[in-house]
C-alpha cells in the first residue's frame, strides 16, 4: 500500500491508511512514538496506564470554588489514601 508525503501547516505528514491502522490495533488520535531504522520511519504506539492522571484529577475536586463541589467534601473518605492508582 502507498501514501504520499504531504504538506501539513509547518510541517510535512502522511496520511495512514484505515486497514493499516486497523493492523496496528490503532486509531486516529493514539499517541506513536516514531523512530528511524536505516532508512525506514518506525511507528509504534505509546503505551498509557490504564487510569492515568485520575488520582490528580480527583485531588482537583476539593479544590473547586463551587457549592457542587464543596457538598463532596463532606463525604467520607476513611481508607481512601491507602487506594492505589
């Protein structure tokens, strides 16, 4: 299968094919870290953690001006510093 490099903005990109990403068990938007082999670009996608940045976003909550917000503070929260994320 071919593609063709394209002028993007600044930049210079090229258009992945649906069956290709398919093959990769990808889809538009998954991060890829890209590399360069002899002469080849290798892509290969990013691995994340499962429930990355909840923890911080959580902690967030208590932070929040508002009155929906601050009713959260009130509930229990015995045991929760020994959860892990």
């Amino acid at each position: 299968m071919r593609t063709a490099l394209r002028k993007m903005g600044n930049s210079t990109g090229m258009i992945v094919p649906k069956a290709i990403l398919g093959q990769l068990g990808v889809a538009s938007g998954t991060a890829m870290e890209l590399s360069v082999e002899g002469n080849r670009i290798v892509a290969t996608p990013v691995e994340t953690t499962r429930r990355a940045g909840w923890a911080d976003a959580a902690a967030t909550i208590g932070d929040a001006p508002d009155r929906e917000a601050a009713e959260w503070l009130d509930v229990g929260l015995e045991g929760d510093r020994d959860l892990e994320w």
